[in-house]
C-alpha cells in the first residue's frame, strides 16, 4: 500500500463522527442511464467502507462514468442534420442543431458502457490532515466536495506557508544548504517563464544544483516544481501549490514494507501497511511545513524568481 501522489488539506470536526456509518449512506450506486457519472463510496478493503488503524481512517472514493465519446455524437449528428435537411429542403438552424445534438446524447447514454474509478484518501485524525491520493486539484475537490455532504460539519483549508514556494525552490537551487533539516535535492526540475507560464522547461536526471539550471534561473525562469529525498526516505517532486508528485520509496522504506509483507495474515499486512504509510507521510509534512514556515532562511533570491 502506498500514495503516488499527495494533496494534503487540514480538516475541522468538531463533534466525533462514526465514518462507517455515514460513508454507508453515499455508498456508490449504478449510474443511472442518462447520467453521464456518478460518485460514491467503495470498500477501502475487502467488504469494509473504512479502515482504521494508529490515528488514521482510510477511505475510498469511486466514480463511474458512461463512456460516449464525443465524436461518436458528433458523426451521428451530422448524418441526422443532413437527412433532415435533405428531407425538408433547409438548412438546420444552430437552435435545432443544439436541441437534436442534446436529444441524441439522451438516447445514446443509456446504452453506453460504464467504466469505474477509484481514490483513496485518508484522515490523519492525529494532525487534523486530510491526504488524497492524486496529483489533480479538480478530482481533490470532488472527493472533499463528496466528504462535505457525507460528513456534517467537517470543513477543510488548504496548507499556509508565509511566502511563495518559487521563491524558496529558487534559493534552495542556487544554495542547496538553505534546504529544509532532512531534505535534499534530487535529480529533477520544472522551470517556466514568468512572460508564459505555458512556456515550461524540464529537467530530468540532473546533478542538482545543475549550471544549466542555474543559468536558466539567472536569465528569469523560476521554478514551479523541484524533486526533493526526505529523510533518505521518500523521494518526491514538490509543486508551488504544495502537492507532492511521484511519491516514491527508498531502500531504508522499502525493506521495512517488505518486512510487512511476511506477516502471515493478510489483515496484518494491510494494517501495518497503513500504519507505516500515514506515518511517513504525516512525518514528511511536519517536516516540510517546519522547513517552510522557518524564517531565519535569508538567502537572497533575485525578484524576478518570484511568482
């Protein structure tokens, strides 16, 4: 068991909440035909909508959807509105070609194969964190957005940091020593120009702090992602927004997973799994905030670094 990706949230419940019981009133149901998806619940493991061990719940949410691509509608539309203009000697006006293109998804959506997806996330009840398993913000927000209507009361605010995080990417890649306690540079990075944030640079497999980087960053790029090794731990690639990317074990962790994995019981193994992933990952973002909200960094950082 393990997250590939990070977006982490702090939560408020003020009252204690039986998370087995409410999860089971939005358990996830068929889609309905003309529905293009649905959310819901699913068994985080085995036939158990929950699983909690050493300050951490572990859910999972899932979503099914219909699959009508959107060019299947598009050539049967365009076969309608030419039978139809043939048939009555005009042109289709843009009104009626709206209303038949909305009529033909009505009728096609029933009759298109489903697809499921899932996403595990879990509540760190001990630091009041919410992590989910996903690098997009957008399906974030869909899991939180289900959890606000399944549990009453809860509320969620992202991360606080006092500065931007590409002024800090900036300085630790000109001067690795400003680097959080526990924290170095890995091999990657994500430049972009602050003219065109479309305008992206990356760079893989460098020996950071890399000249080409570093000559980069002097012309004006800034930084928008870095690749970091916590602890000799975990290695992770670091956004502005504070996700964490590419999740990934490193030796000293993956003997202790692979010690887990000889324990005989399955239900062992999983516990144990959890209870050494929540607490990785709540001793990295402990780490990480105290590195960021520490202010006795002083090193300068050219203005034109800062988003």
């Amino acid at each position: 068991m393990w997250f590939n990706n990070a977006i982490v949230f702090q939560y408020e419940l003020e009252e204690a909440a039986d998370l087995n019981e409410l999860l089971a009133h939005e358990r996830l149901k068929p889609c309905p035909p003309h529905a293009r998806s649905v959310t819901g619940w699913m068994p985080a493991f085995a036939d158990e909508l929950v699983m909690e061990i050493a300050g951490c719940a572990l859910f999972c949410m899932g979503r099914e959807e219909r699959i009508l691509p959107r060019g299947v509608i598009n050539r049967l539309l365009a076969e309608r509105i030419e039978a139809l203009e043939a048939q009555q000697g005009r042109r289709v006006k843009r009104a009626e070609k709206a209303q038949m293109a909305e009529d033909l998804e009505f009728e096609l959506l029933p009759k298109s194969f489903c697809v499921q997806k899932k996403m595990q996330a879990f509540l760190d009840t001990s630091a009041k964190r919410l992590v989910v398993n996903t690098a997009s913000g957008t399906q974030a927000s869909q899991l939180m957005a289900l959890l606000r209507k399944t549990i009453p009361g809860i509320r969620f605010e992202p991360l606080h940091i006092p500065d931007t995080l590409a002024q800090r990417f900036a300085a630790w890649l000109n001067d690795p020593s400003t680097l959080p306690a526990n924290f170095a540079l890995a091999a990657d990075c994500q430049l972009f120009a602050l003219d065109n944030e479309k305008k992206r640079f990356s760079c893989k497999g460098c020996e950071l702090p890399a000249d080409e980087v570093l000559a980069l960053l002097d012309k004006g790029l800034a930084a928008s992602e870095v690749s970091l090794i916590w602890n000799e731990r975990v290695q992770f690639s670091l956004t502005t927004d504070l996700t964490l990317k590419r999740l990934k074990c490193l030796d000293y962790l993956v003997d202790e997973f692979s010690e887990i994995r000889e324990l005989e019981e399955e239900y062992l193994q999983r516990d144990a799994e959890l209870a050494l992933l929540s607490g990785e990952l709540r001793s990295l973002v402990n780490a990480l905030l105290a590195g960021l909200t520490d202010t006795a960094t002083e090193t300068a950082v050219p203005e034109e670094a800062v988003v």
